[in-house]
C-alpha cells in the first residue's frame, strides 16, 4: 500500500507524547513548531506515487506495489533505480531533510538480506527480519533509528570516579510475550513525524553491558514511549519570507524516552549480544547502503550551497573577478568529486551477500567521510562570498508590507538590475543555510550524523583493500636486492 500525504499525516495523529520544553503536544501535524515539517515528508508520500514518478519510485512484486526504496537491490539497474528514487526525495528538500522516509529502510533493505546471521543470534530472529520488512514496506512504514546513547554514557576505567547511572536503554524484564525495555535513546532525528523507531546500538557496547545491547522495533505511540523534541526552529521561523527552510524543512531531532515499555519478540531483532548488536549494520549491506542515501541526499544540498554560491556572486556583482571565479570552480570540482564518488558506489557494486547486487562500500565511505570533512569548509567559502549583505537588510518581511517603508527601502537599497526585494529575498535564504540557528543545528548534523569524524576514518580503514596495496609495495621491493658489487 502506498499512503497519500493526507493518510500519512492522519497516521502520525495517534496519541504520542511529543515534549516541546515543557508542553505536551498533542498532534505534530497543526502544533506551529511541527506542521510545516510534517507537511513536508506528507509531500514525499504524495509525490513518490504521482504518475510522474511511479514508473522509477515503485515497484510491483507478487501483486503489490511497494516504495522503490524497498527494493532489494539484485542488477546495476536496480542500483540506479534505487539512486535516482533516493534523489528525486532529496531533490524535493533540497538535501535538508536527513531522515527523509527512505532512510531507514535502506538499513532494512540490506538487513534483511541475511537472515540467517540473525538466526545465529537466536533462532527466529531471521523471521522476525523478514517480517518486519515485510510489514514496513507493505504498510509504507517511516521509521526513524535511535542508535546511539546518552553522552556521558560510557564506563569510566575501573577506579575512576562513581558508578555509572543506568539511564541507557536497556532490558530490565523478560516473559513468553517479550521483553520490558527501559532508558533513554539518542538522537532521534524526525522521531516526531515517524511511525516508529529502531533502537539499537552502533557504538560498541562493553561485556558487562549485555542489557544494553537490545536491538528492537517499537510504535512511537506505544505505552510508555515519549519523544522529547530540542528546540524548534520551525516555531522561531519569522516567516516563510525570512527563514524559507526553518519554515518547511526542520526535521527536528529528540531524545527518546521508554519508561517500561513491552516489546513482543517478533519485534526483537539482538538481545544479549554485545557484539552482535553493532556488527550486524555492517557484516550485512545495511550500514553501507543507508549511508549511500545519507550521500545523495547531501549531494541535493551540495547543490542547492553551489547554486547560492553564483547568485550571491552575481548578486553582488562580483563575478567577473577572476579570484572570485577561482572560488566559484573550486566548489564546481567539489560537486564534481562527490557527485562522481556517487556513480563510483552504484558502478562497481559489490556481492556482499551471495544474490545481492550492492553499493560499493569504499566509495560509500570515502564519500561519506569526504561529506564529514567538507561541509563546514564550503560553507564557510559560500558565506565570505555573501559578505555583510543580510545585515545591511531590514529585520524582516514586515518592511516590505508597509507601503511607505517599502518604497523607501526600494530607492535607497536596490542596485542597477535588481529589485532590493530580490536583494533581500536571496540574502535571507542564504542565512537560512548558512547561519542562522537551522544552519548552525545543519552544520553539528554534517559532523555528527553518521558518527564522529574519527569514525568515518574508521570505516575506510576497515573496508580498504589493504593487501593489494602492500602486495604492490611487496612485488616492487621484490624486483631489486642489494647490487653486486661492480
Ligand atoms: C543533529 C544530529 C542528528 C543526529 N541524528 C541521529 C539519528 O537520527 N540517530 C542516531 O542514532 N544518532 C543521531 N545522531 C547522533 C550521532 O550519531 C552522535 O552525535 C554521534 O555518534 C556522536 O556521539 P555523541 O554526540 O554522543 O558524542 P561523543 O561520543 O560524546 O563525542 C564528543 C566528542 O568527543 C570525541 N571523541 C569521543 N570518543 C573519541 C575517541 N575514542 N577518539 C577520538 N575522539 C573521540 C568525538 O569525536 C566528539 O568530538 C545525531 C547527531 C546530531 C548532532
């Protein structure tokens, strides 16, 4: 079944508890801090299964028609199709929205493509995979993913300073129906707006700690689950005219709390399994692949910078400069190297699972950790290129709205060829992207979505084909010994 944007947002009014400081929302899709947002993923639903885009963004097995995101990726055409489905979501947000509704089923999509790794953790736990791709794609499902833990969590070394509080998510009862979960989960990027959410572990998980290592699907609306949202920059949003993207696009982040919630074990995937918790992100496609889409959403918005970049150079009539030109081809070869690391993953997949045709995991990461490492860096180049422009204009739209004022600010502040409303419109969105609070929250996300910096090094270190590069070193050095002498 593919929802409409009117089915999904009746779908998220199901009594969850959203804490916005210390206000209980009661439904995401009318509260002013969320429903322009909630309106946004509404218009990924419609527009995935407009005509226009149903031939690419779905497809039909068995009678049924699912989100492409869901296929199971077996050619290099599927790859493609894959990308482009990934694409045309993020090309709708302009790369804002991070946990976009095909998010998480690219996770799912390569999970699911190993049960039997699953059965090794506990016989039928495959099942329960396969049940739950199943049930997300057939009930068009948008699930968030909750894991990481509280900051602070860690064991301190043995010694050191006091116990920990066990405050981390974590099984605390266990029956013939399930398990009983406790604690708190991070970060839950658009948690308001999902069904449901996964929680997990991506950060290791110590041997003492086997409580911990509970890997799950749980409704956000279920008993004793609360989504506690951070501050709201759709609800500070002056206007759609002063912050276009904080108006529509803030996907909001929260914590989630379970206070004694039950989970059925057809909805457990790992428990007390401390290595396993993590290492089935990666000994499966999932990691790789929902990173490949984390990628293309960021090449949208790479975009969106790089455009913003030439019309604030035009804007200020600086184009022409050479050096100015310089900056401008600097970013265009950056474009270039991510957009081309990107058909590197779709064209040379891999067969990480026998039957599968997957996206290349080295490239996946080198883009990854290139995205990691570059954003703040270009923006920073597109904002000197904006100079002092958005302070030199008035606080906001009201001006434009009062008759006198407006012609005023018209006659004294546009320039040969631009209207000082055109002037203005331009330089607020680029503030919007670039630094207002939307921007600052968008440039802590770029660091840390996918984990600290120093993990993506990790990731290329892990996959890099190591051997062949020491065998080159290895059969060079082979080739001369110490000379004989002459
Ligand atoms: C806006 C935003 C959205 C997010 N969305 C999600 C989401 O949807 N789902 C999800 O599960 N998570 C999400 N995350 C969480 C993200 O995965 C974590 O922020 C990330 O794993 C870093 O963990 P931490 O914030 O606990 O930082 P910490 O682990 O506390 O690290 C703090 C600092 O210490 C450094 N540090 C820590 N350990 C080491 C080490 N061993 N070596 C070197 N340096 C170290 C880190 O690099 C970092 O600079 C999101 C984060 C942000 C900011």
């Amino acid at each position: 079944m593919l929802m409409t944007g009117k089915e999904y947002l009746e779908s998220i009014r199901d009594g969850r508890r959203v804490y916005l400081g210390g206000d209980l929302v009661d439904d995401v899709t009318t509260h002013p801090a969320f429903r322009n947002a909630a309106r946004s993923f509404a218009m990924i639903y419609d527009r995935k299964r407009a005509p226009e885009n149903r031939d690419v963004m779905t497809f039909e097995e068995e009678g049924d028609t699912y989100s492409s995101y869901f296929l199971l990726p077996r050619t290099r055409e599927d790859l493609q199709r894959r990308f482009e489905t990934h694409r045309r979501i993020a090309s709708w947000t302009h790369g804002l929205l991070g946990r976009s509704p095909d998010n998480f089923p690219s996770y799912v999509s390569g999970l699911v493509m190993d049960p039997a790794m699953f059965d090794d953790i506990r016989p039928g736990f495959g099942d329960n995979m396969r049940n739950y791709y199943e049930h997300m794609r057939k009930d068009d499902i948008f699930a968030s993913h909750t894991v990481t833990n509280p900051q602070g969590w860690r064991n301190l070394a043995p010694g050191e300073g006091p116990k920990r509080t066990p405050t981390t998510l974590r099984v605390v009862a266990e029956d013939d129906q399930g398990v009983t979960i406790n604690g708190l989960k991070m970060l839950g990027t658009s948690s308001a707006f999902c069904h449901e959410t996964w929680c997990g572990n991506l950060q290791p998980v110590a041997p003492d700690q086997a409580a911990e290592s509970i890997t799950c699907a749980v409704p956000l609306n279920a008993p004793g689950v609360s989504i506690w949202s951070r501050k709201s920059y759709e609800a500070s949003a002056t206007s759609e005219f002063d912050n276009p993207l904080a108006s529509r696009f803030d996907e909001n982040d929260s914590a989630v709390l379970f206070e004694n919630v039950k989970v059925p074990w057809e909805r457990i995937f790992c428990h007390n399994n401390v290595e396993m918790t993590r290492a089935i992100y990666m000994r499966t496609p999932g990691h790789a692949m929902a990173n490949h889409q984390a990628n293309i959403r960021f090449l949208e918005k790479l975009k969106l910078i790089v455009g913003i970049a030439r019309k604030l150079a035009d804007l200020n009539n600086v184009t022409h400069i050479p050096a100015v030109q310089f900056t401008l081809g600097q970013l265009a070869a950056m474009e270039a190297t991510l957009e081309g690391l990107l058909m590197g993953a779709i064209n040379c997949g891999e067969e990480q699972v026998a039957g599968f045709h997957t996206v290349n995991r080295r490239y996946v990461y080198g883009a990854l950790h290139w995205c990691t490492n570059h954003h703040s860096e270009i923006c920073d180049t597109v904002r000197e290129l904006m100079g002092a422009g958005v302070f030199q204009m008035p606080a906001d739209v009201s001006v434009l709205r009062d008759a006198k004022l407006s012609k005023t600010f018209e006659t004294y502040w546009s320039v040969p060829g631009q209207t000082a409303k055109d002037r203005m419109k331009l330089f607020k969105l680029a503030w919007d992207l670039l630094g207002s609070d939307f921007a600052g929250r968008h440039m802590q996300y770029e660091k840390f979505y996918a984990g600290p910096s120093f993990v993506m090094n990790m990731y290329s270190y892990l996959t890099g084909p190591w051997h062949e590069w020491t065998g080159s070193v290895d059969d060079l050095m082979a080739s001369y010994d110490v000379p004989e002498q002459q």
